[in-house]
C-alpha cells in the first residue's frame, strides 16, 4: 500500500507567538519555524507502517513557500521515502491545499492519504475533511489507532464521549490524533542522509488548482490578557460568587 | 566534510529537542540513582549521540570540530553527566584510534563505538602521576607476540562501563619521559585486568570513574596502537587538544543553562515588593554572567573555525579551556547566589549543577596546566 503524508511547516510550538502591530496576521520573520505536530504523528504512523511491512512506500507532501522544503525533509530524515513540494507563495487555505493535494492524489496514486488532524498556526480542522469529499474518498478523522486489514482500516477515532471505532473502506483520508503514537526523533546519521533522497517540486499551475485565498482576515489581535485569581474562604462564598459574580450556575 | 546550514541546523534542533524533552526531565532522577537509566542510553546511541566525531566511514557522523562544539553547546544544558556517558566514545576514547590507530584497529573498534554498543575510556593517571602524565609508571613488556601490562590507572571516567580501554603504558623503562610511552587498546574482560570500586564523588552522579588495574595482563601485540612503540604519549596529547575544546563547549552550555534558570528566578521571585530581577546587584550578576558566557562561545568557535581551516591550535585551545571551565565555575556561582537560600537546597537542581562544574577545571589538564600549556606557547613563539 502507497502512503500519501501532508505535512505543513508553522511557528514551532514553543515559540510565544505575537500578533503584528498592524493586526494583520502573527510575525513570522526569524521565527523558529517546524513540523506540525499533529503533521509529525502522521508520518510517523506512516513510517510505521513501512516498517511492518504495511506500507510499500511513504511519500510525503507539503504545499507553501520554497522553505517547506526543510520541514519535508524532517519526514524524509524520520523514515519517509521521497517528497514532493507543491511550491507557491500564496498564502494557502484550506480549500485550495485540498485541492493542491486533490491534484498530487491524481498523480501519485496512494492508496491512503495521512495527515494531522488540524495545524496548530490557523486550528482549521478541515483540510483532511474536504481532501476526502473532493476526491470521493472514505474518511476518518481524529484517529488515535488504524489497523489495515483486507481493502479497509479499522480506525479508532477520538470523540467528545470517548472513543468511536469504524472502518473504512480504502483509498482513505485519515487525520491523526494526538494519542494515535509518539513520533520518534529522526537519528543524526538519518538527518544526514535524508539529503540524499529526492524531492520533486512543482507549483499550483502544474496541477491546474487556483490557490487564491477565498476568505479574507478582518483583524488579528491579542487574547485578553488573564485576570488575577482571587481565593475564597468557604464553600458557600463559591458558590455565591459563581452565582453572582460569574455567572456560571 | 562540512554539512549544509539546513542540515546542521536541523540536526543541532534534534539534539536541542532530545535534552529538552528527554534529558532534562531526568536530571533529577540520574542524580539520585547515581545511574542513568538503560533506556535512555539505548535513545541516546538510537540517535547517534556517540558517533558525533568518528568518521563517516566508520559509521560516525565525522563532524567537523565547528560543528562538534555546536553540538556540545546544546549537550551543555543538561546534567554533565549525560555528557559524561557519551563524552569519552566522541574524545579520549575513541580520538586515538581515529587519529592514530592502524585500518583494522579502526575498523574493528571504532564503528562500535560510534553506535555506542560499546563505551571507551581512557586510562594516563595514575596515583603518582597526574598533572605530570610523562612520569607514568605502569609498564607494558614485550613477551613474544604479548605485551604483558602492569600497572594502575586512577579516576578513569567510564571504566565501570567500559569494553574497551586506550591505556598508556610505558614500554621502554630506560626512557623515563615522554618517549618511553606507548598506547595500548585493552578490552575490558582481558584476564589481568580489574576494576577498582566507584569513587565516591562531588558531583555528576550518574558519571561514574574508577581505578583500572593491570596485573600480569596480557595484551595480544597487534592492540598496540598505531602499531608503533614510543608513540602513546604524543598521541594522548594530540587527544587531550581536540577534546579541550569540546569541554570548553559543554561548559558553554552549562553555562546558558544556568543563566536561564537564574534569569527566571530573579523574575518571578519578589522581595521588597518586586521581582529581585529590578535590584541592580542582582542585574549585575545576570549581566556579568550573560557576558562572559558569550565570550566564551565566541572563543570556542572561533578556535574551533580556525581548528577545521588546518591552523594548529594548541593555544586557543588551552585559552578556551582555561577560560570556559573558570567562567562556568563563576556562572554557576552567581546562580546559586541569585536563588539566594533555594540554592542551597537539592529540589532547586542549582547546587547540584554548581558541583557538577567544579571537575571542569580538573580534569583533562587542570587551570594550572592550561595556564603553563599557554605560556610555554607564548614564550616559544617569542623565540621563534
Ligand atoms: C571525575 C574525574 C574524571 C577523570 N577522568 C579521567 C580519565 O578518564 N582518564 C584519565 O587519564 N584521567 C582522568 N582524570 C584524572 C585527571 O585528568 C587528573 O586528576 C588531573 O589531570 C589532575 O591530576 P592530579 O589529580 O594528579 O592532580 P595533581 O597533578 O597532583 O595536581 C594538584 C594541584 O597541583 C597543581 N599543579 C600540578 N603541577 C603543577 C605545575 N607544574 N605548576 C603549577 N601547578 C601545578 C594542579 O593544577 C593542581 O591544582 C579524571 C579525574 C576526575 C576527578
């Protein structure tokens, strides 16, 4: 079975993140910039995959600017097989990288598409759902386990009542969650010959996909700064101020 | 050869990441168990963390001396024991041979080393014989194809884990200097060779050293390393520059540990009504600190340039050392002294890591040494 990964390049998780003066956006000039987490976990399922023999080949993509070539070659230094770069300056959402990846589908011929269930830089949550309704496909989302039996996985799913298992029938679109395993840290003799392996590039027109953007930003701005805390004496003046003061009950 | 800036780059930010997320958590725990866990040395050798300076060839990853102390500067920010553990298979462990081992010495050691299923060490003190290293006692006579060793080696990081032993013996005991040493590559099990009990230390527990005894110990001639006699102590010398300036590093490292814990301190604790980071006598500590951290830094990558360019640089080596090793020392000082009474206590990790430098001024040439090695250098220039 061919595996397909998406991964996206955002502001690394433990970077603070600041909003721009102008309230257009976040800065990102000198910015530690890495793999989405939820990005990495898919490749390392993937690379899993591989290595029991599941997966035949794991080719990973990324759709963004020239640099999302480092972050490919993360995945290749963890395990992946090849890359590909879907290069284009525009700024990229949701629909128009699912139709990018709709086009690199078409070309590549996977038979499972993984990729992470949201990036933590916009939280969209939708590019695996609209990857999977545009090309016709089964999907799972918020998968915490996948298992591959005869044409169909069987997929545990993350679910605000707990835990939801289904199967699906292949070709799939899978998101990962967070529990679904632990990525492992590429080796440094991996990371060295990662620089050996190859990775395609080729731009939106290529694939014949529009990127331009559909929704346009209003304002970014700040989250309101937290209140101080405030300790109570008793039980009873808890549930008063949670009644009087916030409101809550 | 040298590794593009994205590779590096990214390989410097898989080391950061692994001290950050696996080794930092664990401080604590190697220090009370005085061992590091086996699963956390079987992740360390997963990742290549032994192999930094053998040889691609050899299964290493052959980095260049820039990119070694880069490597150590993150290594730094951790408990020098982790350090410690890996520290000897990428300098006196492992260097002899890379430098100056013949092909099947080479090929039979150091790929294992690099994989870290091995741990090397090396043995040049001895009770009598420390700072002046030349005056070794222990003795390898020639017997057939045997060299038979005698002799014992003090304080030798890693012995208790060790396979395999670069031990500096005297071959010709007419020559009672320098040109009498030979190098020889022991491994650990060889019938005549024992371990003395752990030494008890001032700190890096987890790091562990030993006396290694040689009685009677027969060593195959073909372990006689680089195959020639007279050569051992040239050859430790040549192994104690490169591993100066890695030292110096993970000084570096140490030293910018400190100074963030220190910085977050001063920030958060208050007296007098505000964080003690707004008193100026405390801000001149964080800047003193902040200072001489990064004089270091620059010292050690420009020695370290300078060292990958072809330049001899016994001095800016010893000059490193020497000053990396006391600035550390000064460092964890002041930390210490900005946590005020929590810098005393165990739970704060601060003296801990105040007792793990005090050895950097120690071993692998005292301050002392350092300061003879540059003089010496100054001198002979002048008269050149
Ligand atoms: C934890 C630890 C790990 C070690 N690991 C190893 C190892 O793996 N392999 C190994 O071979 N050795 C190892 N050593 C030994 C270490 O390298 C020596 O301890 C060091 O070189 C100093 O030698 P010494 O202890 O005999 O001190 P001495 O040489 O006796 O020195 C005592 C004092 O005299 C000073 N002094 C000596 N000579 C002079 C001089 N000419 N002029 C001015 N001052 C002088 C010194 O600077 C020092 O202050 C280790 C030591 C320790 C503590």
């Amino acid at each position: 079975m061919k595996v397909l990964v998406a991964i996206k390049r955002v502001i690394d998780a433990y970077v603070k993140v600041r909003v721009k003066s102008d309230g257009s956006g976040v800065e990102t000039q000198n910015v530690k910039m890495s793999m989405n987490p939820f990005c990495e976990i898919a490749v390392e399922e993937a690379v899993r995959m591989k290595e029991a023999g599941i997966a035949s080949e794991v080719v990973v993509v990324s759709c963004g600017q020239q640099n999302s070539q480092e972050t490919i070659r993360t995945a290749l230094a963890m395990g992946a097989d090849r890359g590909i770069l879907v290069q284009s300056d525009a700024e990229l959402q949701p629909l128009a990288i699912a139709k990018l990846l709709k086009g690199v589908v078409e070309k590549e011929q996977p038979e499972l598409v993984l990729m992470g269930k949201q990036a933590v830089d916009n939280d969209f949550n939708q590019t695996g759902q609209m990857l999977s309704a545009l090309l016709d496909w089964s999907q799972a989302t918020f998968a915490s386990k996948i298992e591959k039996s005869d044409g169909k996985l069987t997929v545990t799913r993350e679910i605000d009542g707990g835990l939801e298992t289904i199967e699906v029938a292949l070709p799939a679109v899978v998101t990962a969650d967070l529990r679904l395993n632990e990525p492992r840290y590429a080796s440094l003799p991996n990371i060295m010959k990662a620089k050996k392996k190859p990775i395609d590039t080729m731009s939106a027109e290529d694939l014949g996909v529009d990127p331009s953007p559909r929704l346009s930003v209003v304002k970014v701005s700040e989250p309101p700064a937290r209140q101080g805390g405030a300790k109570v004496g008793s039980v009873a003046e808890l549930v008063e101020k949670l009644k009087n003061e916030a409101k809550v009950i | 050869m040298a590794l593009d800036e994205d590779t590096l780059e990214q390989l410097l930010d898989t080391v950061r990441r692994f001290v950050r997320e696996r080794l930092v958590p664990n401080e604590e725990r190697v220090a009370e168990e005085d061992a590091i866990p086996a699963e956390l040395v079987q992740e360390m050798a997963e990742l290549g963390l032994f192999g930094l300076s053998v040889p691609q060839e050899y299964e290493g990853l052959g980095l260049t001396m820039s990119e070694e102390v880069k490597v150590a500067f993150e290594l730094g920010r951790t408990s020098p024991a982790f350090r410690s553990l890996l520290g000897t298979n990428n300098g006196i462990g492992s260097q002899g041979i890379v430098l100056d081992g013949t092909e099947e010495q080479k090929h039979k050691y150091l790929p294992k080393l690099a994989r870290g299923e091995i741990i090397g060490s090396f043995a040049l003190t001895e009770p009598d014989s420390g700072s002046d290293a030349s005056s070794l006692r222990t003795t390898a006579r020639r017997d057939g194809d045997h060299y038979v060793l005698n002799g014992t080696k003090r304080f030798i990081t890693n012995a208790p884990e060790a396979g395999l032993f670069t031990v500096m013996a005297r071959t010709d005991t007419a020559q009672k200097g320098a040109r009498g040493i030979s190098a020889f590559l022991v491994e650990a099990g060889t019938p005549g060779l024992r371990l003395g009990k752990p030494d008890r230390k001032m700190g890096q527990r987890g790091a562990h050293t030993c006396d290694v005894i040689f009685e009677d110990c027969r060593v195959p001639a073909e372990q006689l390393l680089g195959g020639i006699e007279g050569q051992g102590f040239k050859t430790a010398m040549k192994v104690l520059d490169r591993g100066r300036l890695h030292i110096s590093a993970v000084c570096v490292g140490v030293a910018e540990r400190l100074i963030e814990d220190a910085l977050s301190y001063a920030i958060e604790r208050k007296q007098f009504g505000q964080p003690i980071a707004e008193f100026q006598l405390i801000q001149a500590m964080l800047a003193d600190s902040r200072t001489e951290a990064y004089a270091a830094r620059s010292m050690v990558l420009d020695a370290a340039r300078r060292r990958d360019a072809g330049e001899t640089v016994t001095t800016e080596a010893s000059c490193c050392k020497l000053f990396a090793s006391e600035m550390v020392g000064r460092v964890a000082d002041r930390a210490v002294q900005i946590h005020g009474g929590a810098g005393y206590i165990a739970d704060y990790g601060v003296e801990r890591f105040y007792r793990d430098v005090r050895l950097f001024r120690l071993y692998e040439g005292t301050s002392q040494i350092q300061q003879l090695v540059i003089a010496r250098n100054m001198i002979r220039e002048h008269s050149q």
